[in-house]
C-alpha cells in the first residue's frame, strides 16, 4: 500500500513538471511575440488527454483513484493558459487551427461525460471512460514525435524542447509502476507506452544536440 502510494505521488510530481516545463518556452514566445516553429498541437492534446484522465479519476467513474484527477484538473488548467498564448501570438493560420481544434476539444469532451453517465452504469463505465484515456494518454505521448521531424530535417533540437522530453518520461514511468501495483490495465498500458516513446524523444535530443555542437564548434588550427 505505502509503495502504491509513493509511485503515485512520484507520478503526481513528475506529471506536475510536465506540465510547468514548457514554461521557458512560452518565455521566449511572449518575449518574441511569436510562436516561431513551436507547434501548439502537443499542448492540444495534453488538453484532451488531462480533461479524459480527470474524468477517469472521478469517483463516478473509477474508485480509488482520485489523486488522478486532481493532477489531471491542474494540468488541463495550465494546457489552456498554453493554448492562450498561441491564440495570442500565433499567426492568424495557426490562430484559427488552434481555435478549431480548441472547440472540437471540448465538444468531444462534452460527448464522452454524456455518454458515459446515460448509457453505461459504473463498473461498464469506467471500462469506456478506461480505453479512452489509454488512446488518449498514447496521443498526448506521441504528439511531440511530430517535432522529430522538423529536428530532422534542420538538424537542430532548438524546437525540442528538452525539459518536456524529461518530463514526459519520468512521469510515465512513475505511472507505470502505479499501474502495474494497481494492475490497472488503463493506467500502466499507456504510460508504458509512453515510457518508450519518451526514451525515443530523449535519443532524439541527445544525437541531433551533440551533432550540432559538434558541428558549431571551431576547427583546430593547422600549423
């Protein structure tokens, strides 16, 4: 039970510098007044997902669990204050897709509370609201790999953002141990996942910074 409650609490912690890690990032976006190449969609997700995994930790869906929702109701406050700002200095392309997939957010949302409180009882509930935040929690994980392109392609981590990488990964493997001491299928499955997707993204950073060190670093002198 103490193991239980100290995984969880770890997970709690990491998941809660997750979310304050792309802090410096929007720093340099209000300070520049543009989101550059930043991508909002990451944080699109992470919005999705923290609405869905705060429902699951509700106790009229899952017993048990609670410490869930409540990390989940912090995140999904501070992805709405990261959201602002792209609405706020994103161009007016990028404002409108953020807009759109904003609306579509919450009217998701919106459907699966109906759906799951009109035509599921408790315990078939929580399996719906279950496999949701596991496709969810998998989309929130693999929402940064679309950065890994753009390292790629310009062969610089400038717009991956290290810390939410780190983060990212120590939060999911906390869960996943919660999960597996839980033997909470929905909990320990994506987070699982997303301690493999999270070590991809750290590999990632660490070739493309060393590389590009290496490459902006001056030659010897020849004599």
């Amino acid at each position: 039970m103490h193991l239980r409650r100290w995984h969880c609490w770890y997970g709690n912690l990491f998941a809660f510098v997750l979310f304050v890690s792309p802090i410096p990032t929007f720093r340099r976006i209000t300070r520049n007044r543009s989101t550059e190449q930043f991508s909002g969609l990451p944080y699109v997700y992470t919005l999705l997902n923290c609405l869905i995994c705060f429902w699951y930790g509700l106790p009229c869906v899952s017993y048990g669990v609670f410490l869930v929702a409540t990390v989940n109701s912090i995140g999904a406050i501070f992805q709405l204050l990261y959201i602002s700002l792209f609405l706020t200095f994103g161009d007016n392309a990028r404002r409108l897709k953020i807009c759109g997939l904003l609306i579509g957010v919450f009217a998701v949302f919106g459907l699966i509370v109906y759906v799951s409180l009109e035509m599921f009882d408790h315990q078939s509930r929580q399996t719906f609201i279950g496999y949701l935040s596991v496709a969810s929690l998998i989309s929130m994980f693999a929402s940064p790999l679309f950065i890994i392109n753009l390292v790629v392609r310009t062969k610089s981590v400038e717009f991956m953002p290290f810390h939410l990488s780190l983060a990212t990964f120590l939060m999911s493997i906390s869960f996943f141990a919660y999960g597996l001491l839980l033997n909470d299928f929905f909990i320990y499955i994506p987070n699982g996942i997303g301690s493999v997707l999270g070590v991809i993204q750290l590999l990632v950073y660490a070739y493309y910074n060393k590389r590009s060190r290496e490459e902006s670093s001056p030659p010897l002198l020849v004599s």
